[in-house]
C-alpha cells in the first residue's frame, strides 16, 4: 500500500478530536516552534565560531550561552518528539500514521543525539578543534532545516487530523 493510501486510510479511521483534546494536541505544535525559533538563534550563535575557525573572520562567539541554549533547544526538540509520539499513540492509537511528519523523526532523532553528544564532548573536552565544530554544525543545520519541513507536514497533520478538515 502506498504512503499516502496509508494516510488517508488513517484519518478515516481515527475520529476528530473534543475541544479538550484539541487543546492538549496544540502543545507538541507550539513547542516545537518556538524551539525552532531558538534553534535559529542558537545556530546565529554557532556562526560566530564557524566564521572565526573557517574563513578566518574576526568574530565574537558567546560559548557559554551557545552551549547553554544549544542544549536547551536540542532537549527541548527530544521532548516535543517524545510528546508527539505520545499523543498520536494516545488520541489516534498507532505510530507513523502521520505519515512522512512521523517517519521522519527516524532521521531527527540521531541527528538530535549526535548534536547533544558532541557538543557535550567538545565542552566537558575544550580544545582547539577544526573538524568536530563542522560536523556537530553541520548536523544541527541539517536539523533545523527539517524542522522547517516538520512544520510544513505538521501543518497539515494538525489540519487532517485535529481540524478535520
């Protein structure tokens, strides 16, 4: 069976949710927005130091509060992907029935832990580093930039599924 036969199969079978319900399915949406928002901020932070070791750019690269959000904004993610699982478990009864918005967190979820490890590794470990702030960078954009897409698909989920429209 296709994907999309397999979507739409599912929102015949799962019913509208109450206004109470509906209420508590808009969380996972606007958490994971405003930890977008912050990831954006985190990344304009993390520019700082790419500029500084890449193209040899003088720059001002706030450590502290790069880390500190970092992980705020990579936990943040972990538990709005574990409240979404949870919710779709609770109000529709399956995983993945959301289609490519849950089969995605496949891709998201290692990327998230590769983000929170290496730079874990690279703060409890300072050191002068070329590679590593590349990798970790680079991972992290990547993640951003399917949060961008999350959006779009859980736009569109919320509208089948929670709207019902």
């Amino acid at each position: 069976m296709s994907p999309l036969r397999c979507y739409e199969n599912s929102l015949k079978r799962h019913r509208n949710p109450n206004n109470e319900e509906r209420n508590m399915l808009i969380i996972h949406p606007i958490l994971q927005s405003v930890t977008t928002l912050l990831a954006l901020y985190v990344l304009l932070l993390g520019a700082g130091r790419f500029r500084r070791l890449h193209l040899r750019q003088r720059s001002l690269f706030k450590w502290q509060r790069h880390v500190w959000l970092g992980t705020v904004t990579l936990l943040l993610w972990f538990f709005g992907l574990v409240f979404g699982l949870v919710m779709v478990k609770v109000y529709w009864h399956g995983f993945f029935i959301t289609g490519n918005h849950g089969k995605r967190l496949v891709i998201f979820l290692p990327l998230l832990l590769f983000g929170l490890i290496s730079g874990w590794y690279m703060h409890t470990h300072k050191k002068k580093r070329i590679i590593l702030p590349l990798i970790h960078g680079s991972a992290n954009l990547l993640l951003i930039i399917l949060a961008l897409l999350q959006a779009k698909t859980g736009w569109q989920v919320y509208k089948d599924f929670v709207l019902g429209q």
